[in-house]
C-alpha cells in the first residue's frame, strides 16, 4: 500500500515584485516629500539587485534638506509603511559627513525621488 508524504517543505517567495516595490516606494516617498523635504532617495541593497529573498530586508536611504529633526523616522516609517522596510534616514549635513559611505551603499540602487530642479 502507498503510504502519502507529508508536506514537510513549504516554499515562500517575498511578498513583492520588483517593479511593484519600486512603484510603490515612488508613490509613498512623493508623499512623504509633502511634510518632510526630501533631497534624495534610493532602493538599495538585494533588491535593488535582483537577489532579494523572503529574509531580505528593503533598505531604502532618505536624504531630507535643513538640520536634523525630532520625528522624521517615525513619519517616514508611517508614511512608507511597507514591512521590512530598513530606513536610513540623514539630514543634508549627516548626509555630507558619511558621504562617501552613502555613495557606495547605494552605488547602483533604484532612484526614487530627486527634487525637481531650478529654484525653490
């Protein structure tokens, strides 16, 4: 007599695609701009190099122009609300003091906003 198998292996994929994330990130960091001033912000890290898993996190930089702030994790957290989300927030002048860190964390990353240029 055939004996069943037990499903003892279960298979679980991210919860996102790729573009989906991007799209979504864009979406909700435009509405972060409307309160926090961005300067700049970037996917990095596995998903931003087509290897990200179920384990991986989403490291997202977020830049955001003047002096350092009370509060601005809590409203980016709030604002992007994807779980798994790894921010790495910095005012202007944080963002200059770890420059060359920054620049290659997100060497090859996925832009996701950039302030329109001219004039403010």
């Amino acid at each position: 007599m055939r004996r069943l198998s037990l499903s003892s292996v279960q298979v679980f994929y991210p919860a996102w695609t790729a573009a989906t994330l991007t799209e979504t990130l864009k979406q909700r960091v435009a509405q972060l701009h409307e309160v926090l001033p961005l300067k700049q912000a970037v996917l990095f890290g596995s998903w931003s190099k087509g290897r990200a898993t179920v384990a991986s996190d989403i490291d997202v930089l977020l830049v955001y122009r003047g002096e350092a702030r009370e509060g601005c994790y809590a409203l980016a957290w709030r604002t992007l609300a994807v779980p798994g989300i790894e921010l790495h927030l910095y005012s202007e002048a944080e963002a200059a003091e770890h420059e060359k860190l920054l620049s290659e964390m997100t060497a090859g990353g996925i832009t996701l906003f950039e302030p329109p240029q001219g004039p403010l």
